[in-house]
C-alpha cells in the first residue's frame, strides 16, 4: 500500500529551461562577495589579524587590495578575541585616508569608535553570537551603519562550546547567521583557527561550520625563497562562488604585494643583463647572485647557464656542491691572483 507524503511536505516543480544566476556581486573582487559568510581561518600568529586590518582598511577606503577592486562600504569589527592593544596595533598599520569628507556617526552608540578617517567601527563589548537576541542587535546595528563587512574575532570567543562541536547547534547557528545576512545585506567575516584531522587541514571544531559557510579562506604563513614572509590564501567558494589561490608577500607588517612562487617576478631578460652586470673577476654562487638580483634560483641558474653558452662568463671553482661564475677572459687573472695569494711570503731577513 502506498503511503503518501506528510501534508506539511510542499514540492516545487523545477523548470530546468530557467536561466541560472551566475552572477556575483563583489565586496572584494576575485575574494569576497557581497551578502555571504566568510570562514577567514589560520594558525596561531600566523598573520590573521594584521591580513584582516589591512583588508578591511582597503575596503572602508575603497582602495584596490592587491591588485583587486573594493566597493567602498563602512565595516563593523567586534574585538572579542585579542585584547584592545593588540587590535589597535593592527589597526594602526591601516594607512590614513585621502578623503577629507565627514563620517556619518551614530552618536547613541557610545562602545563604537571611528578608526582614523575610515568607517571603521570597533566594538571591544563582549559578545554572545550564538543568541538570537543579539545577533538582531547586530543586525539592527548593520542597518544603521549600513555596513558591508561585519568581522568577528573571533569565532571561538563569541559563541559557545556546545555551538561549535555539537552539530544540533552549529547547523541553526549558521542558518541563523544566513537569514542574518540577508536582512542586514552585509558579509560575515568570521575569524577562527585551522586544525588538522587525520591529516588534513581544515577549520577547527564541527564540519557543520564550515559547511555552512559560503567561502572558506585558510590562510597559511611561510618563509619564500628569498627568506621574505610569504601568505597563502586558499578561497574556497561553494555553488556560483569560484575556489581561486591567493599568494602573498609581506614586505612590511600591513603591506601585501601580490605574489606566486611559481612565477618569476623579473622579466628574464632583466635576470640576464643583471647577472651578467654582477659578474666580475671574482667567482660569485648561484646563491649570491640571487641576494644580488633579487629574484629566483632557477631564473639565475638559467641565466648564468645562457652566459656560459654565450662564451660570455666561465665556469670557476666549485664551492661544495655549488658552480661559480666569472666573466670569461677573467679566469687567467683569477688563477694569477689565486697563485699570488698561495706563495710564501719574503723571508723579512
């Protein structure tokens, strides 16, 4: 016997001739979109804080961040994680704004306070984000603000244990932050930690967070080549929203140049007149020529490599495992200078 459905079941008919949304609508282009919420998640002291500042600096001032366009939107920051000195030392690296124009200020918040010449809001209140009611605050709050970024730092401060690690709580949690981010029209940047299980490196505490979330960005710090700070940023969308690998490098606590360790930043030609420029009489590594020319090994290997074939540099001595270099035509005056350098010296007598 057939059993029909529960009458509180209600089904739509899919008309697979509509013509899907694909567009987007870009907070930050290529990284954050408008409306959605953004799992921003790393390692202790990995830079997190000071990426988060500096981002959110660009966007309150309208200003390209790496390269990518910003819609220029007011931002509410909630500080429940570090201590106020700790944020204000990564706000201040945010650079002054040109705009002389006045900020438009809500004087019946006394815990906001504007940063510099940007509107950039900073609660240091504690916060319950995992409470309906105060998540209509924030929300009330965003409306008022018309903010476009709402960050949150971090996660594990402003909710629960049992929200996190009990999937019964985290699946209404993220819903809630879902219709919260629609009535508000602001993304949630969410800051929280990266923990591996079984060998993998995902978002710490439930699945359900992260599965909840519409971007996930882990950020990852390292040392480059060049022994310079190196940030990867791994953009995870899910449906529309694209999965794209960011790499940055940090020349200076809150400055961010685009970078990719797979690309050379230095034309090759510059590479090889450089080199060729650096060669004297004296034989120099692969590695000092690096220092020197300030791009990558394989680049420099490369480019003396064209020399030698060009006749126009010699291989010199090996140092350990190392090849050097030299101008051709040096070598004779290398191994007279060598030779002078191993004669006993004149009895003084």
């Amino acid at each position: 016997m057939r059993i029909p459905p529960p009458p509180d079941f209600r089904f739509e008919y899919w008309d697979t001739r509509r013509t899907p949304n694909h567009s987007i609508t870009w907070l930050v282009e290529g990284l954050l979109p408008k409306g959605c919420i953004a799992l921003l998640s790393s390692r202790p002291h990995a830079g997190a804080l000071e990426f988060t500042a500096a981002l959110c600096g660009a966007i309150a001032d309208g200003l390209d961040f790496v390269g990518m366009a910003t819609a220029k939107s007011p931002i509410l920051w909630f500080a429940c994680a570090h201590s106020r000195a700790e944020t204000e030392d990564a706000l201040r690296l945010i650079p002054p704004s040109n705009d002389d124009s006045p900020l438009r200020f809500d004087p019946m918040v006394q815990e906001y306070g504007e940063v510099g010449a940007i509107p950039l809001y900073v609660c240091y209140s504690p916060l319950q984000l995992d409470r309906q009611e105060t998540l209509d605050e924030v929300v009330a709050y965003a409306k008022s603000f018309e903010a476009g970024l709402i960050v949150v730092d971090n996660l594990t401060a402003c909710t629960q244990g049992g929200t996190r690690h009990d999937g019964h709580r985290a699946r209404p949690f993220m819903r809630s932050l879902l219709e919260a981010t629609a009535q508000c029209g602001a993304t949630f940047l969410l800051l929280h930690h990266l923990a591996k299980f079984g060998g993998l490196t995902r978002p710490a505490d439930h699945p359900e967070l992260a599965s909840g979330s519409h971007v996930l960005l882990n950020l990852e710090s390292g040392i480059d080549k060049w022994k310079q700070r190196l940030l990867r940023l791994s953009a995870n969308g899910s449906g529309r929203y694209p999965s794209r690998t960011h790499f940055f490098r940090v020349n200076e606590p809150g400055r961010y140049v685009s970078a990719n360790p797979e690309d050379e930043p230095i034309p090759v030609g510059t590479v090889y007149e450089r080199t060729l420029e650096r060669l004297n009489n004296h034989p120099k590594t692969v590695n000092q020529l690096c220092e020197e020319n300030g791009c990558y090994r394989v680049s420099v290997d490369m480019a003396a490599r064209q020399l030698v074939r060009a006749g126009l540099a010699v291989h010199g001595p090996k140092r350990g495992r190392s090849f050097t270099y030299l101008l051709a035509g040096a070598q004779s005056a290398y191994d007279d200078a060598v030779r002078m350098a191993k004669r006993p010296s004149p009895n003084p007598e």
